[in-house]
C-alpha cells in the first residue's frame, strides 16, 4: 500500500475518534474513556500502517 493511502486512512480515522469521544464525554464526563478509545484508535491506525490489518 503507498503512503498517500496510509495517510488517507488516517485522516479519515479522524472523524470516528473525534465523534467517538464526543459520545464518550457525554456518556461517563470523565477522560479514562476516551484515553482508551483513543488508544483503540490509534492501535488500529498503527496496524493498518504496518500492513497487519489491510492486505493489497
């Protein structure tokens, strides 16, 4: 996969983190959850860039 799809995916990732931690805060107001969703996210993110969860 090239880098400007890897970067593409990680912009569009974005948006779910963004929104996901929008309904976190609004559902416990407190920042545990959204540092876990975050980490989720990112975890995500780090295996889409290292070719472990997308295959060409």
């Amino acid at each position: 996969m090239d880098i400007s799809r890897k970067l593409g995916i990680g912009i569009v990732m974005i948006v779910p983190a963004v929104v996901g931690s929008g309904a976190l805060w609004a559902i416990f107001h407190h920042a545990v959850p959204i540092l876990i969703w975050v980490a989720i996210m990112l975890g995500i993110l780090g295996g889409i860039v290292s070719g472990k969860l997308l295959r060409d």
